[in-house]
C-alpha cells in the first residue's frame, strides 16, 4: 500500500489540488525557479556531488551516525512526508533502501516532483508524489511518521508558520528534520 493509499487521499483531491494551486505570487517565482534547478540534472547527479551531500546530509541530521537514521525508522513500516522534495535529491541519498520497508510522500510547489518520480523509478523505488503547497497538504493531521524537508521552509512566504502547519501532519512521537 502507497503513502497516499495509507493517509486515505483519493484521486479526486489530488486532481484539484493540482487543477487549483495554492500558493502567493512570490511562491509562484519559487516554483519556476526551482522546477528548473531540478531540471538540470547533470549540475547534481556526479558521483562526488552526491558524495558529498550524503556526508553533510548525515552531519546535520544525525550527528555523523547513520545508526540513528535506522533508530528513527524503527518499530514497522512507516509514513515518510519529504516536505518540498525537489527532485528527491537530498531524500535519495539519505533515505536509500530505507525507501524499499517505508511509505514515501514527496511534496513540492513545483514541477520537479516529475522528475523525482522520475528518479525514483531508476533506483528502483515506490513513491507518491503532489505537486502542491506546502501549506495545502491534503493530508490528515497526525497522520505523517517522519518530515523531511531539507532546505526548503525558508523559501515560504513564512517559514514560522510552514513549521506549524507540517506540525500539524506529524503523529504524537513522530519526528521532523529539516532546515
């Protein structure tokens, strides 16, 4: 069963969701930008570029011990919301065959979500994918396992509130990381 089978979201919604976006003018410059970023694959997909990023992806989030990745992902499948996934950059490196015993949701205002769905299915991965807002998740609350959102809530209108509103979406016990 997929993460959005899991969190009960049907296909309608996900059809107006992405029919009605909801996001301001100054998100709408963010969704070009980054759907272009991601689009230009060669800039991220070397061998040292993605070296190098797992490393740092595994110093900021778990205090260089990968171990602790494996504590958090513990105790049965569980529900993984990558909040702005990009192209599934940082959540492939981090995330690797984890991905494999987990339910993924990757969420971002932009177009990129194509081609992390894209990403996902060359590695050999099952994954749901939005396109849509952060602050428009049609998704229960405390429905959601683990949020990941690697460098994306300063790109809000409001970083403060974004960190409330995917509050709202995590289980009691559940745990976020994120810049």
């Amino acid at each position: 069963m997929s993460a959005i089978q899991r969190l009960g979201v049907s296909e309608e919604i996900i059809k107006l969701r992405q029919a009605q976006p909801g996001y301001s003018k100054e998100q709408q410059q963010t969704k070009d930008i980054f759907g272009y970023k991601w689009s230009k694959r060669d800039t991220y997909e070397s061998a040292e570029v993605q070296r190098n990023a797992e490393k740092w992806l595994f110093e900021r989030y778990c205090d260089n011990r990968p171990d602790m990745l494996q504590e958090w992902l513990s105790g049965g499948r569980k529900i993984i919301l990558d909040a702005g996934c990009g192209a599934a950059y940082s959540a492939l490196l981090f995330f690797k065959d984890y991905l494999k015993e987990h339910d993924y949701l990757g969420v971002d205002i932009s177009d990129a979500v194509r081609i992390a769905e894209q990403r996902f299915e060359e590695c050999g991965y099952q994954g749901d994918f939005l396109q849509t807002s952060l602050l428009d998740l049609p998704i229960p609350d405390s429905s959601v396992d683990l949020i990941f959102s690697e460098g994306v809530l300063h790109h809000t209108d409001n970083t403060e509130e974004s960190i409330e509103y995917l509050a709202t979406k995590l289980k009691k016990g559940g745990r976020s990381s994120g810049s």
